[in-house]
C-alpha cells in the first residue's frame, strides 16, 4: 500500500511539474535579416549552341541577361543570331540574321531564407533583322501533270533587308545550382505583330522567332540556359518566425 501511494505522489508531481513548464512558455516573434543580392545576371542558352553540333541545317548562339529591380520584377532580354536551312521536296531556303528580345520577368517563387532562385513569368517585345535566300524551286507543268513533268531552277535568289517584329511569353525556372550559377529552362508562346513581306515568296524562317506558317500567327519556342550572377549590391530581406520561449 505504501508503495502505491508514493507510485501516485512522484506521478503527481511529474505532471504538475510538466503542467508548470508549459504555462512558463509563451510564442514571440523572431526577426531574422537575410542579404539578398541584386545585380546582373548574364548567361547562354546552350540549347542553340548543342544543336548548331548536332544538326548539320543549322547553326546559332543566344546570350542573355536580366537586371533585378524589385523583390520580384527583373529587367531581362535576349540577343542572338541564326542561321537555317530549310529543304522539301520543292525547294531549298536559307534564312540568316539576327534578333533581339527586351522586357521584364516578375518571379512567383517565394525563396527560402536567402535563395535566389526563380519561376517566373516573362514578356518580350522581339525584333529581327535577316535576309532570305531560296537556293532553287521546282515548278511543275501544270498543263501536263499526268506524266508528272516538272522543271528545277537552281539560279539562287536573294531577299534582303526583312525584318520582323513580335511578341512573346515566357514561362520558365532559374535554380542556382552553386553560388552565383543558374541553370534554367523556358517555353516561350510567340504572336507575330508584322513583317515584311516578299513579293511572290514568303518568310519561311524568321531568327529569334523561329518557323512561320501561312494559317496561323502564333509560333512557339524553348530554350535550356547557364547564367551567372554578378552581385552589384545587397538589399536587407527581413523574415519574422514565432518560436516559443520560457517566461
């Protein structure tokens, strides 16, 4: 019997003990400053530079950057040059110029502590600079297409000084791998806006903008980028967390 009673005195005391503690805790408040780093980020997209080794019709590189103004908006823009050979069954074309893509990226990822990671959504106004080249056509008889004749003209004809404005959307991810250095990938929806046109011929590739088809306007795109940051200066990130304390 005595046993029990002291069982049932230390188990009491116990629980006053735990009882005692937890209202001697309470939850406050706690601010942690984190430096987050602003400056210019400049890169490639190796995605164009893999294929110009890789497919023997084309051939281009594309540098790019972006500025932080704000938590979440940054400054950004692309610019390259492009080469593409085009071949069907009755023709073969080349389109060589180059481009240059300027807008804003707003970032949508709430970063942990001092991340500087991004997934974002962009907008670009795009404009190229290229001229075209048809290396040879084949016309048929129309007059005799049962026996199907057709006749080849391999006398190249150039087009010069066309240009082509557009507009773009990007969504895309930056993750910084190791300090300062980013990988990332976008897609990219494109709307025509305008171009100059060719009498009789048409704009079968238009740098920066890529492919063109007569039933639609809109054209699309991706790329797979490296970039690193260079740090210009450093802004105070201020994160509050509750923790509990003893009073």
């Amino acid at each position: 019997m005595y046993a029990s009673i002291t069982r049932s005195v230390i188990l009491l005391l116990l629980f006053s003990t735990i009882a005692v503690a937890q209202e001697k805790k309470k939850t406050v408040n706690d601010t942690l400053v984190f430096k987050q780093k602003y400056g210019l980020r400049l890169g490639t997209d190796i995605s164009k530079i893999a294929r110009t080794f890789v497919d023997d019709d084309y051939s281009g590189f594309e540098f790019m950057g972006d500025y932080r103004l704000t938590k979440r908006i940054y400054i950004a823009g692309e610019i390259g040059n492009e080469e593409r050979l085009l071949e069907n069954e009755v023709l073969s074309n080349t389109t060589k110029g180059s481009y240059f893509k300027a807008g804003i990226d707003m970032n949508f990822y709430q970063n942990w502590l001092d991340m500087e990671n991004m997934v974002y959504v962009g907008f670009r106004i795009g404009a190229s600079s290229f001229n075209q080249t048809l290396n040879n056509y084949t016309v048929y008889d129309i007059n005799n297409q049962y026996w199907g004749d057709r006749l080849t003209v391999n006398e190249a004809r150039e087009f010069n000084g066309l240009t082509a404005l557009w507009t773009e959307l990007q969504f895309g991810l930056k993750a910084e791998l190791f300090n300062n250095f980013f990988a990332g990938f976008n897609f990219q929806l494109k709307v025509l806006i305008t171009e100059k046109e060719i009498d009789n011929y048409e704009n079968l590739y238009i740098p920066g903008y890529n492919r063109t088809y007569d039933s639609s306007a809109v054209g699309g795109g991706f790329g797979f980028n490296l970039s690193y940051l260079v740090p210009i200066f450093k802004k105070d990130k201020i994160v509050i967390q509750e923790k509990e304390v003893e009073e």
